[in-house]
C-alpha cells in the first residue's frame, strides 16, 4: 500500500511541475512576432488565391468541353495498356499458383490412397492367392 502511496504521490507532483513550468506548452501554439507575422492573412490569401485571368485561363484549358490534346490520349492510353498487362500478369500468377497448389494436393491424395491401399492389400493378404498386380486381367 505504501508503495503504490509513494508512485501516485511522485506521479502527481511530476504532473504538477510539468504544468507550471514555462517550457511546456503541450499543444498550445507558440505566440512568437515571427510567427505572429506569417500568420497574416494577406500573406494566406495570397498563397491561396490567384489572380482572376490565372484562373480564368486554367478553367479554359481545363473545362468540361475542351478535348485533350493528342499527347495526352496517347499518355492516357499507355498508362491504360501498362494497367490491363499488369493486371494480366497478376492473374496468370495467380492462377498459374492455384494450379500448382491444386496438383500438389491432388499428388498427396493420389499417394496417401495408394498407401492405404497397399496397407490394406499387406494387411489382408493370407498367403493363398496371388499379388493383385498378378491377377489383373488383361485386354
């Protein structure tokens, strides 16, 4: 009990220090005149906004009706070619992994059977006849 008294105890007055100490603002914001003065807002509309005839030009190159220009189908269609090959590659991947996993579970199978089967062939044979390979019929 004394113990867990000294920790909340020093806890508490490690809190109390950190709190009215000047070096820790925690997330509070500094309020330095440097950055009082970027903070401006001419300064932010300036980065924000542009002028009216920037504007209305990239809304004239850019707009709903306006075709792009050659190269830019061209790059468009490369990229959208590069897409559907890599997307090919990956599925032949995959596929071509399913196969593989599904023969290899097929070969198991196939090799515990025929385990079984000659166990079962040992276990049962009582001298008397032949081996079954011996006794298959021909055609």
């Amino acid at each position: 009990m004394t113990r867990t008294l000294a920790v909340l105890l020093s806890l508490l007055a490690a809190l109390i220090v950190m709190a009215f100490s000047n070096g820790v603002q925690g997330a509070a914001v500094s309020t330095d005149q440097k950055d009082v003065k970027a903070t401006e807002p001419q300064e932010h509309a300036s980065r924000v906004f542009v002028s009216g005839s920037d504007a209305s030009s990239f809304f004239k190159r850019r707009s709903q009706r306006s075709i792009k220009s050659q190269y830019e189908l061209n790059v468009e269609q490369r990229q959208r070619l590069a897409a559907d090959e890599q997307r090919r590659e990956y599925r032949e991947e995959q596929r071509n992994e399913y196969e593989n996993y599904v023969e290899e579970v097929r070969d198991e199978q196939e090799e515990r059977t025929r385990e079984k089967t000659e166990q079962w062939r040992e276990f049962h044979y009582d001298g008397l006849y032949r081996w079954y390979q011996y006794t298959r019929h021909h055609v």
